[in-house]
C-alpha cells in the first residue's frame, strides 16, 4: 500500500511531499503544510492579496510605478558625484 502524498498548487507552482508516515493522512497533512509554508506559495498569496486590496494586477503596479514622473534618473559625473538628469 502507497501512503507518500505529493500536493501541487497548480496557480504558485508550490509543491508539498510527505512519506514520513505509514499513515496517508497524515501524510497529506505534512503535504499540505509543507506546500503551504513554501516560498512559491507564500510569494503567490502576496500578489493575490495585494491584487484584492488594490484592485491592480502585479503588471498594472509596475507599470505605474515605472512612468517617468515616479523615477528619479542619477548620473555619475567626473567627478565620481552623483547628479540627479534634469529633463
């Protein structure tokens, strides 16, 4: 009898994996959990939370914050001193 689980979130890409148990429930639990406390999973509740409170897809975020009028441009002169570009 096969008790190792694997569980994959297929929208974060996190994978959990438990064969420590002879106990395929239990084995789901540790699954579960360890694919729950990964960095793919918590990376992706991030986006989906910020998406929910903001309104604004990760993309649309970005996009806003690259527009000029967010963006401060420095350049190093001769001097080894750096200047803000003035348009």
């Amino acid at each position: 009898r096969h008790t190792a689980v694997r569980i994959t979130h297929h929208p974060s890409g996190a994978v959990g994996y438990s064969a420590d148990e002879r106990d395929q429930l239990t084995n789901k639990v540790a699954a579960f959990r360890r694919m729950a406390e990964s960095k793919a999973f918590k990376a992706w509740v991030r986006i989906m939370v910020s998406e929910l409170t903001t309104g604004k897809t990760l993309e649309q975020r970005v996009e806003e914050d690259m527009e000029p009028k967010n963006l401060r441009v420095d350049v190093r002169g001769e001097d080894g001193k750096w200047q803000a570009v003035v348009d």
